[in-house]
C-alpha cells in the first residue's frame, strides 16, 4: 500500500495574482481538474500556504526574509492575499 496525497503549495491569492492573468487562469485550470481527479481517487489534496499568525511565532529572528514581512505586517493568516485561491480552495 502506498500514501499519496496531492500537495498544492503556495496557491494563494496574493501569489497567484502576480501572475498574468493568462497564465493563473491556465495554472488554476489545471489544478482544479487535478484536485477533483484526485478527490474522486480518494487522495487527500492538502493545501499549503504562507501566512503569520498575530506575534508571528513562526518566524526565526535569523529569517531575515521573513522578518522584514513581519515587520511590514504582511502575510498575515486573515489577509485576503494569504487565503487559498477560491478557484482550488478546499
């Protein structure tokens, strides 16, 4: 027996949409037809994204990336920009 799952990683509105329009439509396309292939196979599709809960315990002071994301107030996990895209949302 093997484990699968689909993982979709960093399908996000605000990183989708930095892409042309084109391009995340074709993109999203894709994914969604993925996603119910896999759902109707019973493979669990996990979704994974970026975003920082208030205080931001997940950013090591050594990240400077991510620190200066925090310190921003970006990325927050109830900004719109940090939610799933509504086209392969869960």
């Amino acid at each position: 027996m093997t484990n699968q799952a689909l993982l979709l990683m960093d399908m996000q509105i605000g990183i989708v949409s930095r892409l042309p329009s084109e391009r995340s439509e074709a993109l999203l396309s894709v994914l969604s037809t993925t996603a119910a292939t896999a759902r109707k196979a019973r493979i669990p599709v996990i979704h994974v994204r970026v975003a920082f809960r208030a205080g931001t315990p997940e950013i090591s002071q050594r990240n400077q990336a991510f620190s200066n994301l925090a310190a921003s107030g970006a990325m927050a996990e109830t900004d719109d920009a940090t939610q799933v895209h509504p086209a392969i949302s869960p």
